[in-house]
C-alpha cells in the first residue's frame, strides 16, 4: 500500500503587477479583438482550397460601434427576427392563396360569359 500525501503545495509567487482573467477580458471586450487566419492548400502550385477565418470578440456595444450586429436580424438567434420573418413568410402566403382564389373566380365565371355571348 502506498501513502498519499496531502500536504498544500506553497502558493506561487506573485510577480510586480498582476492582472487576472476578468480584468483581461473586460478590456478585450471593451476594446474588441480581431483574430484573423487563411488556410490554403495547394497541390502542384494548383490552388485547391482557400478557407478564411475571421473571428472579432468584442462586447456587443463596441460590435455595434463597428457596424456589426447581424444577431439582431438573424432568425435563429433573435426572437423579433423569427416573429418578422413568420410575419413576412404569412404575407406572401397571403397574397398567394389571394391570387390563386381571384384566378379560379376568372376561371369559373368564364364559361358563364362564353354563354352569354353565344345566346346574344
């Protein structure tokens, strides 16, 4: 059988100036990060595949500074986008079953006119 030993290791050295984690990420999101990166890859110098990566991490104020928020108008990430493009899908249904319902009317009430000309 072997003993464990469960003595507490000293606590490290703090250096002159210390930041930790939530101070580091309140000045990336305040200030916003942008990561970027191409992959390519070639065979015999023949461009086969290029892929692009650009990763911006920022707080959501400072993304709108910069112009970006399509979360906003994303469906699956937004409740009044979803609601609005229901809204708009159910319109266009609308107008459809409107369309389709005004041409079945021409339809049936044209045979009443072809009789109507040909006993005149």
């Amino acid at each position: 059988m072997t003993d464990v030993d469960f003595r507490q290791a000293a606590a490290p050295a703090n250096g002159p100036s210390t930041t930790n984690l939530a101070e580091i990420l309140e000045r990336v999101l305040d200030k916003g990060i942008v990561i970027a990166g191409d992959i390519k890859i070639d065979l015999l110098d023949i461009e086969l595949l290029t892929i692009r990566l650009r990763l911006f991490v920022a707080s959501v104020e400072t993304a709108r500074k910069a112009g970006i928020d399509w979360w906003e108008t994303d469906p699956a990430l937004s409740s009044k986008a979803a609601r609005d493009e229901l809204r708009e899908e159910n319109e266009r249904l609308r107008e459809r079953v409107e369309a389709l319902e005004s041409a079945d009317e021409d339809r049936a009430s044209a045979p009443a006119r072809r009789k109507d000309k040909a006993g005149a």
